[in-house]
C-alpha cells in the first residue's frame, strides 16, 4: 500500500468512535499564558484548567472526545511561537508533532488532522495514531476549509503558489482532492480581504474591497466564481475604509451564515466604534436579516452546529487588556458576559468524554 493510498483511506473511513459512549458539549479557550480552559457552554464558568506550556495559541478537538490540538511555544524557544502538539486528555501528555504551526485543521470526515509550516505543502496526520500522511503539495499559504464529506479542502491564498523569488499567481481559490492528494482546480478572486465558510453542501464566499462587500456560492464541483451577488453592509462597517485594515470572518450553521469583522489585531482602529457584531445572513440572497451584538468587537466567534448560541471573545482594544468571553442565545437574545483576565485567547466547540474533562487545574506533560 503506498502512502499516498494510506491518505485516501483514511480520508474515506468512517469516524473514529469515542472510547466514551457519554460526551460533554463543552467550549475550549486557550490563552498565550499557557492555560487551556474547558468552560461550560452554558455557564461559561471553568469545569477544569490544563497547564499546558506558554505561547498557546489556539486549540482544535479531534473526533475521539479525547485529544486536543494545541499550537504553543516550539520546542526551543519558549517565546517561540508555534508547534503543533497533541494532547491526550486521558494520559495528561503533549506529543510534538510539527513546528513551526499556528493551528490544526481537523477534517470533519475523517481522523485525519492538517496543520502547515509555511509555503512548502500541508502536513496530514492520523488523528489517532499521529502517523504522518502525505504532504499535500502546494507552494501557497492558506486559510484551509475541508468540504463537510471530507473529499476536498478548499484553500483561500492571498498571492497563491510562489512562482519565483519575486512573483506569484495572484489571490485564488485552490481546490484539493484529498482522496488523491492533488490540487485539481484553481480559481481566480478578487478582493484581498475574503472569507468562506460551508453550508448545506455549498462553499460560500464572501469579499470586501474596502468599500462593499460581494459573496458568492459554489459548488463543491465549480471550476470558476459565477455570478456575485452584492452584499448591503451598514454605513459603519463601510465608511473611511482607509483608515484600518479590514478582516472578516464567516461561520455557516443552522442554515444560515454568520459574518463578522475581526478586531484585536494590529492596526485596527477601534477608537472608531460603530461596526462590531455579528451579522446573521441569508445564504441565498445574502440579504442581512439580523445584527448581533453591535456592541462588541469580536476578536474570536463559535457558533454551535444548530446555530443556537454565538460564543466570542470581545476585545477593547489591540492590546488585548479587559477581553469579555460572550454567550449569545440566538433563539431569546440572551447575553452572558464573563470578564477574562488580560491575554490574547482563542475559542473552539468540542465534545469531550466526561471521564477526560477532569476538574480543578491539571499540569499538562509535554514529551518535547
């Protein structure tokens, strides 16, 4: 069997059952001070704290309920960021997997975990066994969305593959078979601030140029854009464009899409209030049928599979002091909001086994 063969099996089987027949829907936070919090999802409040090393950057579960992704300080350096390590939540160990990484994209069908080094292909991994997989090859950076059925990634790139020294192909769309582990499409985009997100079988795409916004709808088939449709943002979020670089992010759920701008980052201008929440879209018309929240500014945002609550980190300012941990209830509008102490954080939803939640704070052991 080669090993590219191996990729494809893995990529068709089915998910790995959980050892635990009984989860917990639960919400990760990591914070750069080296802490991972598993919080209740409706309170918001810690069930337990895993110390694992500094520079934590973001954290992903996998499938099994049982290990966490967490991107943190690389192996030399700890004001390095970042490895991608594995953390098995039943031994209470960190297994190095790759440097450097800043996340891990877990595919949705399949036990297979993606993480990339730079502009030198994207690293696959069993989720279970941390074998590596073939390398996808690329010569591009990517904002990486893997299809619901775990066939394709779709791969958002600013300047494409890296053609020589000095040029490149230009901002695009590259589409991956991940069953052969080749890129078989690549599609042209405008717009240098863009976001996508799957919904219903669909990819949907969303560009700003600074001005107004466009979106498109594509099949996972689709070899070209078609037809944009425009997107009516408020005044607030269109006006004085040039004073602050712009970047959005997009969640499909519940049938719906979930557009927000993102904030915390160097460079924005949050003096200049007036275009922070969520926007709750159509994904037909992209007609906006709700503003979420206008009064927070969302570094971070979850939003659960059946798009029932929004969870967001609400930051201040860039310096990321007096952050706000946020629970949106989208069917009453309801708010919870917990004071966070001063750090840059990072969200995702996980089902967790309830044996391997654990309680109180826990040192994590790192083999690296």
């Amino acid at each position: 069997m080669t090993r590219r063969t191996a990729l494809a099996l893995a990529l068709l089987g089915a998910l790995v059952p959980g050892v635990s027949s009984e989860r917990r829907e639960v919400l990760l936070a990591s914070r750069r001070a080296g802490w991972v919090e598993i919080l209740s999802r409706e309170t918001l409040e810690p069930l337990s704290r895993l110390r694992v090393g500094p520079m934590a950057e973001s954290v992903a579960p996998a499938h099994d309920g049982r290990t966490l992704f967490v991107a943190q300080a690389i192996s030399l350096d700890p004001n390095g960021c970042c490895a991608l390590y594995a953390l098995d939540l039943a031994k209470r160990t960190m297994t190095f997997l790759i440097e450097p990484a800043m996340e891990a994209t877990l595919l949705p069908a399949a036990n297979v975990v993606l993480a990339q080094r730079g502009n030198v292909g994207i690293d696959a991994f069993d989720a279970t066994s941390l074998q590596p997989l073939p390398r996808l090859a690329s010569r591009a950076l990517y904002r990486p969305y893997p299809s619901p059925d775990g066939r394709l990634l779709f791969g958002l790139t600013e300047r494409g593959d890296q053609l020589t020294a000095n040029t490149t192909e230009g901002p695009a769309l590259h589409v991956f078979d991940l069953r052969s582990g080749e890129r078989i499409r690549r599609i042209p985009v405008p717009y240098e601030r863009r976001t996508g997100a799957w919904l219903d079988g669909a990819f949907y795409l969303f560009g700003f140029d600074g001005e107004e916004g466009r979106s498109w709808k594509l099949q996972p088939d689709a070899d070209s854009l078609g037809p944009r449709r425009p997107l009516a943002l408020p005044e607030d979020v269109t006006v004085s464009r040039g004073r602050r670089h712009n970047t959005f992010g997009l969640i499909g759920a519940g049938g719906r899409l979930f557009l927000w701008e993102r904030f915390g980052m160097i460079g924005d201008d949050l003096a200049r209030r007036g275009s922070g929440g969520v926007f709750e879209l159509e994904p037909e018309t992209g007609v906006i049928v709700r503003r979420w929240a206008a009064d927070a500014y969302f570094a971070r945002l979850a939003v659960d599979e059946r798009a029932q609550a929004f969870y967001g980190i609400d930051v201040p300012n860039t310096h990321w002091t007096g952050p706000r941990l946020v629970r949106i209830d989208r069917a009453t509008g309801r708010e919870i909001r917990r004071e966070l102490p001063d750090d840059v954080w990072n969200l995702a939803l996980a089902s967790l086994a309830r044996e391997w939640i654990g309680s109180g704070e826990v040192r994590i052991d790192r083999d690296r």
